[in-house]
C-alpha cells in the first residue's frame, strides 16, 4: 500500500508531453553525470575497435566518419529520474558497424561490453545494440559531441537508462557470455529497461 | 539476476536483494540555511549505508502521481538515523516539497543506499581531499561525520582537507559543526572560499574554486590524495579538470554531479 505524501500535489506531466517512464520527470537541460574527470582525447589519438573472438577491427576518426551516418531523434531516460524528449543526434548505426567489422572477419557474438577512455565500461546484449536500436554517436543537436556529454564519440542505446549509453567510448567487445559493467558490478541493474523501471540490481 | 535471463550466477558479483520501498517518518527537522533543511528520518529496517551514498525518494499524490529524486545522506553510517540535508530548488517538483511542507510526523518513500563508487571509510584511508560546492557537501559531510567517529589515533592518521565553495556565508551548509569538527581536529582543515557575497572583514577566499586554489591548498599528486568532488555540474567539471592538469591520477578523482534539472536551469 503506497502511502499518500501529505500535501503533495506534484507537478503533473504537461497535456501532449511525451510519455514518462515510471518515477522519472520531464527535463528541458541536459544534465551530466559521470563517476570521474571528463577524459579529453584529441582526435589524432582516437579510433575506434570492435573485437571478437581474437579478432578486431580498427578505426581511425577519418575511418569512422567514413562510415554510413544516420540523425537519430529520441527520448533518452537516467536513472538519476530526468527524461529529456526529442534529442537530435547523428552517428554510426551499430548495424553498420558490425558489417564493417564482418567484413574484417569480427562476428557477432551474444554480449557486448563498452569500454570508454578514463575506464568505465558497460553491458548491453547484442540484440539490444541491432536493428536500429543503437549507434556511435558523434553529433548532438547539430554540432560535435561535446566533451563532457560523451565527445567525441558515445553509444547511445536509448530504450535503456542512459548509463548504457557509454560516454567516450572506445572499444565495443563480443563477448560469448555477459560481463557487467562499472555500474553493474556496483549495484546497477545489469539490463536497464526504464519501462519496467529497473534501476538497480534486484528490481524485478 | 536479470529479467531477461542473461547473466549467470558465476559472472554476477554478488546476489543483488531488491532495494525496497521503506517508510521514512521525519522525527526532526534542521534548518541549515534559507535554503536547506535537514530532514532526520527513523525508516525502520534501514540496511546500513556508507558515506558518499544516497537514496531515492518517491512522494505520491492523492491521485496516485508519482515521482522520483535523489538525495546524498548526510548522516554518517554510526547514526541511529538516517539525514538527508535538501537544497529547495527554483520551480523544484520535489526540493520544495521537502524543504517547505514536509512537517515532523510526516511519512514519505525512500530506498536505498545507492552508489557504490563515490564513497569513503575510514579503512580506506587517506590522505581525503574533498572539495565541495553548495549543497554538494552534503556527501563530503557524511565522510567527515564518519571520519570523526573513528579513534584519535585513525582519525589522526588521515589528511584531511575540505575546501568548500559557497556563495555567501549565510548559505554555508553545517557552518558551526565544520568550524568545532576543525577545532577539535588537528588533522582536519577546513577552508571556505565565497564567491559573492564575503561577510564585512572576511579575509578569506572570495572567487571560484580555481586549479591555483587548489594548487595552494591540496596535498601534492605525490602523495596520493583520495579526492573527492560534489557540486554542481560546472563546478565540478573545473575541479576534476584542474585536479588532472596539477597531475592527479584521473582515477583517484571521485566525482558527483548534481544540478537544479526541470525548471532552474
């Protein structure tokens, strides 16, 4: 039995606002939230790997900005409770990323795990990274990535609470059998879905 | 471990207890600031918490509505009960809920402890360098709490530095407790800088936490200060910034961003 908060009235969602998930609210900003100092990695250094079973494929940012790029708008949804509606990205579909890979002989494998610049990582299956649910994203609301929002490249798996999608991402590994993440080993859901508002390990 | 079935008992760390709703009934109320209140709540079946971590709280309207925010503990690990110190938010849904209506007597929902990466005990040693803005001492405060509780001797044994940013000193969050925490402490320094409105007098700090700030005051990269930074995202992005170009290690900087979101930004 959920007990009423005494007096309070709460800031109901606006009539044709986008649909919240469970215990999450509506903001119009973009707040940033990370477990340590904003990695700045020139792009010179950066590229990009995807590897699997022993193999792996190699992009520099000229290589990857070859690469087929889509516009992506979406609600994205943190754990931390703020959703934000219509974000306007562009990047590099994770379908096309595999068939680049394929054809360097990288083949899918059931998990992956995201490895950023300054250690953080993260677990997504596979099948949540396909067909159009996942990309490398490189552009946000019509400019580069900024640094501290994840530039110059994160994932973005927007159907799951936004710590899925790893800022500064580097590496994308295939893994046979799953591996959790920095927030998955401390306490996290290890699968994320907001709908069914699984933020920590044990909701159902 | 999942819904989706995916993880196997092997790979999972630990086997994860559901963190469950509880009912927090408010048995005091300290008013920090204008702004900030301090809400000591006794929630029966509380599992224990370490320092740095926070909860969700859910209120629930009369007509079922229901929404969700974080919130640091500020109590240490060794209270009885359980603190959360609220900042009230410009427009904010649940801030100015908490720190203008909520009442002694009250119930309301919260679950947790969360967060297992920006956290400190006394085992983990030091030398603790924490550097805070506005309401983001709030975690600070609970690893100080905890700091003071241990032993002369422990508690001697670990550096302790605050460097605290506020805006003015009548918005400086557990002012009186910060000052006899440092008088009674010899290995506790306290500083306070004030960026806009320094009390008559004041001889202190009076800009933005700055990377030659914290070059004068914090321990040298060589000795392998554990830091900590909570306040609001630009704050933070200065301090962490700052700390890796005096040559920190990336990795011992621990960080928490908060910020006012839906309505003040």
């Amino acid at each position: 039995m959920t007990p009423i908060s005494r007096g309070f009235r709460g800031r109901h969602p606006e009539p044709g606002a986008g649909k919240l998930p469970p215990g999450q609210y509506e903001t119009h900003d973009f707040p940033v939230l990370s477990a340590g100092p904003t990695p700045h990695t020139p792009l010179a250094s950066w590229s990009f790997t995807l590897t699997a079973g022993g193999k792996s494929a190699r992009w520099s940012w000229a290589e990857f900005e070859a690469l087929p790029h889509e516009a992506i708008t979406t609600d994205i949804h943190c754990v931390t409770k703020w959703s934000k509606f219509g974000t306007k990205w562009s990047g590099v579909p994770i379908d096309a990323l595999l068939a680049a890979g394929a054809v360097q002989g990288v083949q899918p494998a059931p998990f992956a795990l995201a490895l950023s610049d300054g250690g953080y990582s993260t677990n997504v299956p596979l099948a949540d990274l396909t067909n159009g649910q996942a990309w490398i994203a490189v552009a946000y609301d019509g400019g580069p990535l900024p640094a501290e929002h994840g530039g110059p490249a994160r994932l973005l798996v927007p159907h799951l609470y936004f710590w899925k999608s790893a800022k500064w991402v580097r590496e994308l590994r295939l893994l046979p059998r799953d591996d959790p993440g920095f927030w998955e080993r401390l306490g996290y859901h290890n699968y994320g879905d907001p709908w069914r508002e699984q933020r920590y390990a044990g909701d159902p | 471990m999942t819904a989706n079935g995916t993880a196997s008992s092997e790979s999972a760390p630990y086997t994860p207890q559901p963190l469950a709703w509880r009912l927090a009934t408010v048995i005091r109320i300290v008013q920090e600031t204008p702004r900030v209140r301090t809400l000591v709540f006794d929630v029966p079946g509380w599992p224990g918490h370490r320092a740095g971590q926070h909860v969700d709280v859910r209120l629930t309207a009369e007509d079922g509505y229901q929404t969700e925010r974080s919130y640091s503990i500020a109590s240490p690990p060794e209270d009885a009960h359980l603190s959360l110190t609220v900042e009230r938010l410009e427009n904010g849904e649940v801030s100015s809920y908490l720190v203008g209506e909520l009442r002694e007597g009250d119930a309301i929902e919260l679950r947790g402890p969360i967060g297992g990466h920006f956290v400190w005990s006394v085992a983990d040693g030091g030398p603790l360098v924490l550097v805070g803005g506005g309401s983001g001492i709030v975690p600070l405060m609970a690893m100080l709490r905890h700091r003071a509780l241990a032993t002369p001797e422990a508690r001697g044994a670990i550096a302790t530095r605050l460097l605290y940013s506020s805006r003015a000193w009548n918005e400086v969050i557990y002012r009186d407790e910060l000052a006899r925490l440092a008088m009674a402490d010899p290995a506790l320094t306290v500083s306070h800088t004030i960026t806009r409105e320094p009390p008559p007098g004041w001889t202190g700090f009076r800009r933005r936490v700055d990377r030659a700030m914290l070059e004068e005051l914090v321990e040298a990269p060589r000795e392998r200060p554990r830091l900590f930074v909570c306040g609001v995202t630009p704050f933070v992005e200065t301090v962490a910034d700052s700390l890796v170009g005096l040559g920190y290690e990336p990795a011992a900087i621990r960080t928490e961003r908060f910020g006012p979101t839906g309505g003040a930004a």
